[in-house]
C-alpha cells in the first residue's frame, strides 16, 4: 500500500493509482499494530540477548543493503535529471557520512531532528520502530522497577514525535495478550460478537471519517512542532489502529471459518512476505531513480510500466540477500557479539 501510494503520484506516474496516494500513512499505522503482535509474540519464546540479536537482524539484513543501494541512486540519479529529485519530499541530496550514520542509529527523528537518507521517505517508521523494540525489550526482560523506569528513558531519549505513536504500537501488544490469553484458557467471544469486531470497527470508522474528516496539518515524518495539531492528527492514527487491533481479534475469533477459504494462499502470501520490508525500505529511491533514467515523461505508458512492474522485480531479486536471509545474518551478528565479550 505505501509503494502503491508513492508510486500512484503525479510526479512519479502522471498520476495512475492517484486512489492510493492518501492510504499511505494509514498502511503504516495497520504495520505499526502488526509489529507489536509479532514482536511481542517473538519475546515470549526469547531471553534478553537473543531478543536484541533477532531484532538487530531484521532491522539491519535490510537496512544495510537497501542504504548503500539508495546512496547509490541518489547520487547517481540527480545528474540525470534533477528535476526528478527537486519535486522528492525533503530531499536535499545524497545521504552524507553524517546523515548515514543518523540512519543507521535510528536518530532522524528524535526529538526536533527531521532528516531522512535522500530520497528515502518511508525511513522514518524505521526511526520510531527501533526506539520501541527498545522500550519494550526493557519493559519485557528488565526487573521492576527499572523496565519502567528504562522504557521511559528511552521514550525520553526518542522524543514527543516518537512516544506519542507508541501507545499505538502497544496496541498490537494487548492484542498478541489477549489472544494468548484465550489460548492458555480456551476463552474467547462468540461467532457474532467475532463478526461485530470484524466488521462494526470499519463502517463505524467509515461513517466517524464521513462525519468529521481529519484534514491533516502534520505527520510524523515532518518536523515536530509542540501544539494541539500534531495530537489532533495523531487521532486519526489511532482511529486506524483499533479498527485494526479489533479486526485482528475478530479474526482470531474465526479462524476456524476463515482458514479454510484462506488456506490456499497461505504459502504465497508467507513468500511474498518474505519480501515486503525491503519493497519498503528501497522503493521510493528506486521509484525516483526509474523516473530519472526513463526517457519518457511519467504519464507515458512505458514509464507506467516500468515504475510499477519493475520494483517489486527488483525488490525480490535483493530480498533473497536480506530479509529472506535474516538467520544468516542472525548468526553474524551473534558472532561479532560473541567476539567483542570481554573474556
């Protein structure tokens, strides 16, 4: 959804898709509630240093390969043709070596700081998703009361910007407690309160957005300014998030039922996925950089081609060397920890 919503824009495609082009920040709020069930699941089979290991793994085997492939675009790329990366959101050149180095920390966004690495938008959930794999980390595996206390220090250290999408993110832990809650107990809620979760949270969200439309004056990749605004907008964010948190214990509810109409996709659906966290992190430099070889305007058909057949190509090609690698890289890094122990 975030690639459709770049890539459906004027400058990039003359526009087609336009549709998308506003779900982006919405995709991301669904991906925030996915990671705090899937994060919180993985710490309950996890001690403290293999949490911190498998979380370093599934940042870096993808943020390394995908940074030094955007740096290589976006130097390359503006020379082409300039115009491409002048109308690029907050782009102000290629990556430097301190602006690398920001990204790899996860510092773009603490705080005041705005920045991001070139051309690369959709770096900052990266910058927020790190601070929180921190803070939960300490309030999972640090004893009372300094998990507390080193949660919100590191909320402290992240910023207003970060924290305050954090109760978000949270929202997927509650619901990964739930649903292993009822699986230790054999509880639940009935096949029409399921249904009610699964549908009632989207026509009443539908109808609230019809009602009252949320005109955005600020998102979390801009820079933060203290004020009403930037919590009035946050309201939307987490309208998303418990339509979503409900949807995801609705389904739950109705495994059973859904499973077998489902079934079949389960093994394409996992492979795909395989991929998905590289097509995010690389398809908005790649995008620009395909705009700025092709001969033809955006709203060319074989621009259009080539902006949406050609990365998730692309993307699958560089996925079997990170995210599908993840356990390779796993083992390294467990290795570079193993030879920095002190003796």
């Amino acid at each position: 959804m975030v690639f459709l919503s770049h890539a459906g824009t004027q400058r990039i495609s003359g526009g087609l898709l336009y549709q998308f082009t506003t779900f982006g920040e919405a995709a991301v709020d669904v991906f925030f509630v996915l990671s705090g069930i899937l994060i919180a699941q993985a710490a309950t089979y996890q001690d403290a240093g293999g949490y911190a290991i498998a979380r370093a793994a599934r940042l870096y085997s993808v943020v390394l390969p995908c940074l030094a492939l955007g740096w290589l675009m976006d130097v390359t790329g503006p020379a082409l043709d300039p115009m491409v990366y002048a109308a690029a959101p907050f782009f102000t050149g290629s990556a430097g070596a301190m602006q690398l180095a920001s990204s790899l920390l996860f510092l773009d966004h603490n705080w005041f700081r705005h920045a991001q690495p070139g051309s690369n938008l959709p770096y900052w959930s990266l910058c927020f998703e790190a601070w929180y794999y921190l803070a939960f980390g300490l309030l999972v595996f640090a004893k009372p009361p300094w998990n507390w206390l080193g949660a919100m220090m590191a909320m402290l250290a992240a910023g207003p910007k970060i924290a305050l999408l954090f109760p978000l993110w949270l929202l997927g832990v509650a619901c990964q407690r739930r649903i292993a809650h009822w699986a230790s107990t054999g509880g639940g809620v009935s096949r029409t309160t399921a249904w009610a979760l699964l549908l009632g949270p989207v026509a009443a969200w539908g109808a609230l957005h019809a009602w009252d439309p949320v005109v955005r004056g600020c998102y979390p990749f801009m820079q933060f300014e203290p004020g009403l605004e930037c919590l009035v907008a946050a309201r939307s964010d987490y309208a998303i998030g418990l339509v979503v948190a409900a949807q995801i214990l609705g389904v739950h509810a109705l495994a059973p039922t859904l499973w077998r109409w489902l079934r079949p996709l389960a093994r394409p659906a996992s492979w795909l996925a395989g991929a998905s966290f590289t097509l995010y992190l690389l398809h908005d430099p790649l995008l620009h950089f395909i705009v700025a070889t092709a001969p033809w305007p955006p709203s060319h058909w074989a621009t259009r081609a080539l902006v949406f057949l050609l990365p998730p190509l692309v993307v699958l090609a560089v996925a079997e060397g990170t995210e599908r690698r993840r356990r390779a890289w796993r083992h390294a890094l467990l290795s570079i920890a193993r030879l920095l122990r002190p003796a």
